[in-house]
C-alpha cells in the first residue's frame, strides 16, 4: 500500500518548439530537472527533463524524459534545483 504523499504537482504546458522531441503541446507533471548538464542545442540553453506526460483531461500518459528548453523552466511551480 503506497502511504499518501500529498497532493500531485500540476503539469506544465510546453509548445511544441520548446521541447524535443515530438509534436504539439506537451503537458507533463515535472519531476526532475537535470540542472547539472545544461546542452546548448539551436542557439539556446536546453535542459533534460524527467516527469509524467499528462492528457488534456489529466489522465496519466507514461514517464517521458525530454530536453526542454531553459527559459521555459523558471516558471515552473515549485522550481527548486536539486
């Protein structure tokens, strides 16, 4: 029996130009970030990116890892390097 670990992170929406790869919106509930190994990659800073893509509706997808790029992290809910 898994104990309850509070409630779940919201999911973010990232465009389609601002993740690799795949296409249209993408909406993943983040869980990690790989501060650690930055890759610059078409002319900006780009990061790799560990979470649980989400549906329109908010139906779990499957674990995805992804480069998303920098600028589109700060704002993310509880953004904390770790």
């Amino acid at each position: 029996m898994d104990r309850n670990r509070g409630p779940e992170r919201p999911a973010s929406q990232f465009d389609e130009d601002d993740y690799c790869f795949g296409s249209g919106p993408l909406r993943l509930r983040v869980e990690r970030v790989h501060w650690d190994s930055p890759v610059e990659y078409r002319g900006d800073l780009w990061y790799e990116v560990d979470g649980m893509e989400v549906s329109s509706l908010g139906h779990q997808v499957g674990r995805r890892r992804v480069m998303i790029r920098a600028r589109c992290l700060t704002s993310l809910p509880s953004n904390r390097r770790q």
